[in-house]
C-alpha cells in the first residue's frame, strides 16, 4: 500500500459532524479496548490467544455504518472489534475475554468464541475460512425467509486462500445470496506476508471467475470503508447476490500475544501507524473542519478510557462460572 | 497516580523470562504503543510496548536479568506532572498478583458411582399401540416419507445434497420431493460438501431446519470440519445462545464391492463427540419414525444409513404422526442366554445368529441400539443383569469400536454379573478390499457372532 498523508477528502463531502465523531469515537473504544485486552493478557488475566485488532479499526466501523437492524456478521478469530462496532457491550466481551461468568459465552467461549443473537453476531470462529460458508449460510437463510437483510462475512487475506472461501463463492453466486465477503487484507496471514503466500495478490479480483463482482478499499480510510460498504449492500438487497471487498488494511500488534514479529520491519509498522492512521486522520479532519476542538477530543477521550477501564473491573470481577456450568449447553432441548 | 509496569505474560505458557534491553530509559516520555523494552521468552524475544502513556520514573529490573517472574514490577510510570515522590505510593500498593483461573477454584471431587445396582429402569413401551394397522414399506420409502411428512409440518425444514433434486437422489430417497415442494426447497448443490456442509450450518443458525444429504458419509470427511467444529460445538461456545438444529444423512458404511474409499462405518467417530446425537437404525419405521425426531430436533443430528438396507421391507405402522424417541433400544428378541447388541446393518447378523442360535438351544435377547448417541445403556445392563453374557456386532473397525465403549460400560456398571468376557464382534483391522471374497471376510459374518455367541456361553 503506498504510504500518504492522513486524507480522506474524496469521501467527505456527504458526511455530517455527528457522523465522524461517531466514527471517530467507535474506533477509538477499539483501539483502547484493545491496549486494554494487551494489559489484562500480560497480567495473566486473559489466557490462551488473544488476537488484537489495533490499526484495523476502520473496516468495522465503516462498514458497521453502512448496516441496518437485522443484517448479520460474522468473522474470524479477530474479533473484539467486530463485536464492539455492532454495539455489544464491552464489558460482556471483556468478561468472556477473562473467562468469567459474566462475558457474553458465560465463560465458555473466550476470544475466539463468542456470539451475540441479539446483535445478531454470528462467532467469532476458530478455525481459518470456515466462518466463510457459514456466512453464506446465514445469508442462504435471510434469502430463504424472503427478507432483504445482508450477511458480513469477514475473512483475512490468510483464509482467502482456503478451498472453502471459493466453494463458497460459487454457491453465494448461483444462489444469488445477499452476502458481502470482507476481505480484511492486514498482508500478513500470521507471519506470511501476502507477497510469499500467492502469485494473485489481488484477492477480490478472484470473484471474476464465479461471476462473483466487487472491488478493492482503503481500509486506513473509513469513510472510503463506508462508501464501498453502502454500496456492496445495495448490491445485495437489490437481490443482486454476492459481492466482496477487498479492504486493504494493517495490524500495528502482532498475529497473536505470542508474535515475535520478525517477518516485517519496526520501520515499517511506525510508518504505517505515523502516516496512515485511521483514527489521526478523522481527528485530524475534525480538527481542521472545526467540527471540534481539542477539548471536545480530550473529552471523547476521558469518556472511552471510562468505559474500558469499567468494563477491565467487570473483567476482573466477575465470578468464574460456576462449575455446574461445564455441563450445560450441551444440548438444546426440544422446546414444549 | 504513579503506576506499576509488570513483567507481562507474552504466551499462554509463560511463567518467567529475560528482560533482555530497556529502549527506554528513566524520565523519558512514552505514548500507548511506544516500545519500552525487548523481552525473551522460552520461544522468542519479543518486543514490549507501553499501554499508558507517561513519563520512565524508575526502572526496577535491569536490561539483561534473567529469570524475571511475570507480573514483577520491572518499571515505574508516572503521568504528566507528577514527582518521584509519587513512586513511593506505587511501591505501597503493588498489583495484586491475579490467581491462575485453573488453581483458583476448589475442585472437590464428585463421589465415585456407586458400585451395587438395582436393575436400571428403561421404557419398554411398544413403540406403536396395539392393534394399530401396518404397511409394508421400504427403508427407501419410509425415509422418503419422514422427511416430506415433516417438511409439510414445518416450512423451514429443506433438503440439500448433490442429486437430491431433479436427479431424485443419487439412491432415490429423495424421489419426487421436488415435485411436492419445490426448487426452493429441495436443492441440488455443486459437488463440495464441505461448502455446502458450511452454508447449511450457517443457514441452521439463521433459523432454518437443515436436512444435508451426503451421496455417503465417506464423502463427509470434506465437510467433518463443519460438522464437530462448527455444527456440534457451537450451543456451548456461545454459552446457549445459538446452536445448529439439523440433520446430515446419508449411506454410511460398506455398500457392495466399491473398494476401500467408499466403504467405511463411522459410527464410533460420530459417537464420539460432545454435542452431536446420532443414530442408526435398522428397520424402516426406525428409519421414518427416527427422521422424523431427528428433524424436530434443536440439535445436530447425525443419520447414518446404509445402501444395502435401503430395499429391504419392514412393517411400519400407518399411523399420522409416527415418531421414536432417541436412547431408547428396540428389543427384536427376548432369551435369557446371551444378549446380543448392534445396531444398523449389524442387526442382520444378530438376528440371523439368533435364529441359528435358537435351533441350537441357545436363546439370544436381541437388542437394536437404534440411536448411539444417546445410548440406552440401560437396556444393555438390564439384559446383562438377566443373562450374564454379552456379544456386540458391528460393521466398523474395531479398535475404538462401538462395541469397546459398551463393553466397558458394562464393566463399570455389570461386573459383578458377567459369566464371561464382553465379545465385540467387528470389522476386520483392513482397509475394505475390492475382490469379492475378500470384501466378505472384511465384514463381520454371521458365523463369527454365532461363534462369539458360543464362546461366551461355554458351549
């Protein structure tokens, strides 16, 4: 991705005050739930894996704007911002995060495993690419009841290239399912860069060959996230079937807690953050535009910093589940 | 106020490491995401970043200690303004060190089972009333009808597998449900079973009552992923929020001289796994009246079918609403002899044993596990109880066999009752060969559980 200076204007023209301060305050409770999540890991207070979203926080959030009561999402392993962006509280998911009572799986979960019926956020899953067909399932089932809600199915550029991604694709295409592929393109599947993993790099572009249309999006812009999402989604509940974006993105953390981090230079993190950072560039465009001050900015601040830190004591608190709870959920019953 | 950075934890397995460089250095100011400091770990060195921002008050643990214990205070920060004075209160109050989650709770061990039984209770209904008029259908019909009777009960049920559709089923289960329901309901997908497998699953937890086709089990390995992991797994990671209500069906085990791809039993993979119920009937109104559970059902349910049953006739009752509960065996015989347990096209062998058997003198109680997950155990103990034998039957290999899980469950709950060692009648420990008479003796005969039956009867 070529590197410039925090911008966002071809895509400003239409958007109110209110509406980058939204954005700018929903990636910014990411971003500080996520240094949180760091801190309570290093304490030995989160336990397994923990993949943090830091530097990605425009994709949800664009596209989270673009969304409508009833549409669905679902998305890998890397999940706390998706979960955030669509309005799950974070002391649930902070909660689960430290495997207590009160996170949204009871404890079950963890960072991997966790779903919200109410927001109708579908996992959260473990394993690379299957949360693609599932997607398309998802999709598959607003089809089938005849109503015209649209499915976020996120995947990374490392999922992109299991076999199940285009399985799905093809059925998502002859069936017409309203389901957007979200290609979160960070160009490091784990430690493998995109440049060492395939010869067609360009991941959206893959659609053509199952008629599948879409396009490529600067995910460090999210009002560029935004535009592309309004679009996929009029795509789909004009009933238009599938489309993907391939939003080019950067993860400032490692894949994981346990990421050495040898497979790209600090220099060219510090440069991504320096130059093209997401929530800089909406402060920035609040502060030139005048839509706020300083003040105003710090204030967004304290509020967020708040709400983190409470929902770390809800964490900490929360009583470990109790252990009749290792036997339940197991089955469903057959309801009377 | 003053606060404390502690040696953090960089991999769920550590317990200590080596503070291997500070790239800070006292009274300088760091912002969240600053490096402070490069740290080895028993895997890696890895590079420590700051969360808070604020100024390096002290540095406690020197660049190059090792052994340092996670959550030791290595550093002091300070925010904007405050003086070292403010250390000392940071030092007063040291982070309480959190308590591992796994050594944290007592766990007081449950009391042993209790080794005496009284003779476990089991329903022993009829599975339809008296008097009620038969029919004489196949297994092939009687699948045909369990679904189509449920998917006129219900409007999110629907159909999808390669050929279920204007082909009318690669075995024709599935003939002339497109005609009685429609495109929109009965689906033929591309050949990509672990992608459909997904999508119906995704669809399941969309609302939807899924029923998979697969042309055979063997074919479910693409799509084994979705099935454990996505469909079977998910009520409990989401803390019972949402979980997969459907069913995946299909031949399963060998069919006839189809070689070693196309020819395996998994009912004990299945049977394996949390989450899942399974089941593997015998007769046709097993077939309908267990298809029709298995739909209603707000669980993943595994169907296990086999080509070779899907002609044979049986009795089924002609009843509106024919339905048979899971966990509960059918006894086809009763004897005080020997008790012998399968299930699926097992039954054929048990059954042709017994008959052989009671030529012989040799009364076998003859039991049809039906569902294997649940499993009536009690059905088997309380038979075990009368006859103090028992010899199991199946088609599938035999270490980590079916017949394994029961006999040990016998032992556990039966001891004292057995006259004799549990036989497990099974597969042969091979690959499913193609020639004709090889294949033959790769299965389990009827003369192997005549033996078995034999053997444990001392005759």
């Amino acid at each position: 991705m070529a590197a410039k200076k925090p911008s966002a204007k071809k895509n400003q023209s239409n958007v109110s005050p209110e509406e980058l301060l939204a954005y700018y305050r929903d990636m910014l409770l990411i971003r500080r739930f996520e240094e949180k999540a760091g801190q309570l890991y290093g304490m030995g207070l989160i336990g397994g894996f923990c993949h943090l979203y830091i530097g990605q926080e425009a994709v949800v959030v664009g596209l989270e704007a673009a969304a409508k009561e009833g549409d669905k999402r679902i998305t890998s392993y890397r999940d706390h911002g998706h979960m955030l962006a669509c309005g799950m509280d974070p002391k649930g998911v902070m909660a689960e995060l430290t495997g207590r009572e009160g996170g949204y799986s009871k404890g079950k979960g963890g960072s991997m495993h966790m779903f919200s019926k109410e927001k109708h956020f579908y996992g959260g899953h473990g394993i690379v690419a299957a949360q693609v067909p599932l997607g398309a399932g998802l999709a598959f089932s607003d089809k089938y009841k005849g109503n015209d809600n649209v499915t976020f199915t996120y995947f990374g550029d490392g999922a992109a290239n299991q076999g199940q991604v285009y399985e799905a694709y093809n059925m998502a295409e002859i069936w017409d399912l309203p389901c957007i592929f979200v290609i979160e393109n960070n160009q490091y599947a784990m430690g493998t860069s995109t440049q060492r993993s395939t010869h067609s790099p360009s991941y959206w572009e893959r659609g053509a060959a199952y008629g599948i249309e879409g396009e490529e999006v600067d995910g460090m812009d999210v009002l560029a996230v935004k535009a592309a999402g309004e679009k996929a989604v009029a795509h789909c509940r004009a009933g238009k079937g599938p489309y993907i974006l391939e939003i080019k993105t950067y993860r400032y953390r490692g894949h994981s807690m346990s990421d050495p981090a040898k497979y790209r230079t600090r220099e060219e993190v510090q440069k991504m953050r320096d130059e093209r950072d997401p929530i800089e560039a909406i402060r920035t465009m609040l502060l030139t535009g005048k839509h706020a001050t300083e003040d105003d900015l710090k204030a967004i601040d304290k509020e967020i910093k708040a709400t983190v830190n409470e929902s770390a004591e809800f964490a900490k608190e929360s009583p470990e589940p109790h252990l009749d709870e290792l036997w339940t959920d197991i089955y469903a019953e057959l309801e009377a | 106020m003053a606060t404390e950075i502690l040696m953090p934890a960089l991999s769920p397995t550590m317990e200590e490491g080596t503070l291997a460089k500070w790239l800070v250095k006292e009274g300088d100011t760091v912002s969240s995401g600053d490096i402070m400091a490069e740290i080895e770990t028993d895997k890696a060195t890895m590079e420590f970043e700051a969360v808070d921002e604020g100024i390096v008050g002290k540095i406690l643990i020197e660049g190059g200690t090792e052994g340092v214990k996670v959550n030791t205070a290595i550093a002091i920060l300070l925010e904007e303004g405050e003086d070292a004075s403010a250390m000392e209160t940071a030092s007063q109050q040291p982070a309480s060190a959190p308590v591992p989650a796994d050594k944290a709770q007592s766990s007081e061990d449950a009391p042993a089972a209790g080794m005496a039984h009284p003779a476990p209770e089991t329903d022993t209904t009829p599975d339809w009333p008296e008097g009620t008029a038969l029919k004489q259908q196949t297994v092939r019909e009687a699948l045909r009808d369990g679904m189509s009777e449920e998917m006129r009960r219900d409007d999110t049920v629907f159909l999808m597998g390669e050929e279920v559709a204007e082909y009318q089923g690669a075995y024709k289960i599935s003939q002339g449900m497109l005609d009685e329901f429609g495109a929109k309901r009965v689906i033929d997908t591309p050949i990509t079973e672990h992608g459909f497998a997904g999508i119906a699953t995704g669809a399941s937890f969309g609302g939807l009552r899924p029923i998979v086709e697969f042309m055979t089990f063997n074919f479910a390995m693409q799509a084994i992923d979705h099935i454990i992991n996505s469909a079977a797994k998910t009520l409990y990671m989401s803390g019972g929020q949402m979980g997969a209500p459907m069913v995946f069906r299909g031949p399963n085990g060998a069919a006839a001289r189809v070689g070693a791809q196309h020819s395996q039993d998994y009912a004990a993979w299945y049977m394996q796994i949390p989450g899942l119920k399974v089941a593997m009937p015998y007769s046709a109104s097993d077939y309908k009246g267990l298809m029709k559970t298995a739909i209603r059902d707000p669980n993943p349910v595994i169907f296990l079918e086999n080509e070779i049953l899907y002609g044979r006739t049986f009795d089924v009752p002609d009843m509106d609403d024919y339905t048979v509960p899971f966990g509960k065996a059918r006894i086809w015989r009763e004897g005080d002899d020997v008790t012998i347990v399968s299930f699926g096209i097992g039954m054929t062998y048990a059954l042709e044993a017994a008959e052989k058997l009671a030529e012989e003198g040799i009364n076998a109680e003859v039991i049809d596990l039906r569902t294997l997950r649940p499993m009536d155990t009690p059905a088997i103990i309380k038979s075990v109880m009368k006859t103090n034998r028992l010899v199991t039957v199946e088609e599938g290999w035999p270490q980590g066999s079916v017949g394994s899980y029961i006999s040990s469950v016998v032992m556990q709950e039966a001891f004292d009752y057995l006259d004799a060692p549990v036989i497990c009648c099974t597969g042969k420990d091979v690959p499913m060969p193609y020639a004709a008479n090889l294949e033959k003796h790769a299965l389990v005969t009827t003369a192997e559980v005549i033996e078995a039956v034999k053997k444990v009867t001392y005759k």
